[in-house]
C-alpha cells in the first residue's frame, strides 16, 4: 500500500509516518521548499518526499497524478492557533483552499482515494459546561481564526462527500503532544523553557499564559493510531472526535512538568501570551470512534510530558 502524508515535515506527520512504516507501507509525503525537515531526517531513505504547495492547484494535481496514492492522510495546515490572530488570511487560504485543490485534484484524476481529514477540537469552541463532555453532534462555535478554517475543512469534506460520494473520514483530535511537538504551543514550550534552565542557559522564570483553561491532552503517538483507525474502519462522511475523555487545566501541566524539573523555578504570567479570546474548557467523548474501532489512549500523560521534557533536554544539551 502506498500513503501520501500532506504535511509530513510536520509534529504529526513525523508520528504517522513512523507508525506506518512499522506496518510495511510505503509513505510518500509532501512539503513546501522551504519546510524544515528535522522532524523526519532520521527516517532518511525510508520515506520519499515531493515538493508541492497545497495553494498551487497545478502543484497538488501534479503530485497526486505522480504518486497515485491508495490513501491519503490530509495533515497539512497553518496549526498554531495564536498566529492565525496574526495572519487569518493565510490560515483561511492554506488550511480551505488547500484541502479544496486536494478534493479538486482527486475529482479531475477519476481518483477514488480514501482520505482523512484531521480537523481539530477547536472546531467547538464556546462550550457550555452541559455539554462537556463534547460529542460529535455538539454545536461548532469556533473562537479564532484558525477554527474557524477547520470548521471550513470539516464542512468542506462533508459537503464533497454528500455531492460527489467521495471516501472521506473526519476526525476531531482533541489536544496531542509529545517529542517534536513545536515549540509555540503551550506544553512543549512549557519543556522547552525548563530544558534551557537546566542547561543554564535561561534564568529560573517560567513564563505563562492562561493557567485555568482546560485541555484533553492525548499522546500523538496515539493520535496517529487513531488517524489510521479511522481510515481503515471509519464510516465514509463521518466525523469522529479522538480524545482521552478527562480535563486538565493548564496548571496542572505546568506542576507535572516542574515537578520533573532538577531546578527550582518560578511562574509567572505572561501579558504577550494571552489570547483576545480564548476556550475555557474543551474536554471530549470518544464514545462513538472507541465503539466502532476499540480505539483507546494506552500512553499516560506523565508518560507523554516526560518523554517531551527528555527531548527537549536532548536538544538543549540538558542531559
């Protein structure tokens, strides 16, 4: 079987690939020019990378004609939510348009490729604390700029299988991190902070944004079995949330990650980090993917940010 990764230079494009190799398939994967490659450079030969720039409608068709995937895993996108308040035009273009030239290109080929779709729990946005735990029929109420393009890729895939009856599988990931998760999101640059301390090279100062929000926190090794689960066994037109099922708010990231720390440090609060308007609590069911594939997180949390802390040590030179 052969895989096309959009986005595999990515945190979870990096996970994914490994998972399928381990399962003898063969991954192909795409990336702009100028993507950094770090995430994956030690798969080397093992996977075959293609250049394309999913804005270029001419790029993506020429990349699916090329390598004639049997299925796809729609990864790619501008992710980081705080940015998409600084550029939401190019959030919108990159994460909609995008996904448009895929479904596009798919069409134009006479292509029936199985795709899924990696939408995000953003997609919920103001919730209600009735409605927590969040089910897939919960109303979508996105609060940035970025979901509001997820909401626009989930839609976008149901519209284009209601139209045109194409194989394609939704999925909602709540939170995920691990090694590699980039350094702009909260918990790796929670570990990324305390790596530099403990190489000093930073003073002892923690420095945070929104302590009381809470998360669903899955490992993306997890995750990326889940995308694959999905794909195999998920109904065409379907959207599946994938989560843990229990709430931690930020602090208690933060006190599990100090309590790894071999330094004494300090929190404070950072004006710059916080959002103009932010989710207080996203905590999900997974009920319906679980019953209909088994689906279970199997990586402890404490697990999951020690391994992000080792990395990130690792990188620093802190071990």
């Amino acid at each position: 079987m052969r895989v096309l990764i959009t986005g595999i230079t990515g945190f979870v494009g990096s996970h994914l690939a490994e998972y399928l190799l381990s399962r003898g398939v063969e991954v192909v994967g795409t990336a702009r020019w100028r993507s950094r490659t770090d995430n994956i450079d030690h798969l080397g030969d093992r996977i075959r990378l293609v250049e394309c720039d999913l804005r270029d409608f001419a790029s993506v068709k020429r990349v699916l004609a090329s390598t004639s995937p049997d299925q796809i895993y729609h990864l790619a996108a501008q992710s980081f939510v705080q940015t998409s308040w600084r550029a939401p035009g190019e959030t919108l273009t990159t994460n909609i348009i995008g996904q448009l030239h895929l479904l596009e290109g798919i069409r134009d080929l006479k292509a029936d490729v199985p795709m899924q779709i990696a939408g995000s729990s953003e997609e919920y946005g103001l919730v209600t604390p009735d409605e927590v735990p969040i089910r897939e029929t919960n109303a979508l109420r996105p609060l940035s700029p970025y979901a509001v393009s997820k909401v626009g890729q989930d839609l976008l895939a149901y519209q284009y299988h209601q139209s045109y009856g194409m194989h394609l599988v939704r999925t909602r990931a709540f939170n995920h991190t691990g090694p590699r998760r980039g350094q702009v999101f909260a918990t790796s640059n929670f570990a990324s902070q305390i790596a530099e301390m403990e190489a000093g090279r930073a003073e002892p100062v923690l420095h945070v944004g929104n302590l009381e929000a809470q998360r669903d926190f899955t490992d993306v090794r997890d995750v990326v079995r889940g995308y694959v689960l999905a794909l195999e066994k998920g109904e065409p037109g379907e959207v599946y949330n994938l989560c843990c099922g229990t709430g931690r708010s930020i602090q208690e990231v933060v006190d599990i990650l100090l309590g790894m720390a071999r330094v004494k440090i300090r929190v404070e609060q950072d004006p710059e980090r916080m959002r103009p308007s932010d989710v207080p609590i996203l905590v999900g069911d997974c009920t319906k993917f679980r019953g209909l594939t088994g689906w279970a997180p199997a990586i402890p949390f404490e697990q999951t940010m020690r391994d992000l802390l080792d990395w990130w040590r690792d990188r620093v030179g802190a071990r």
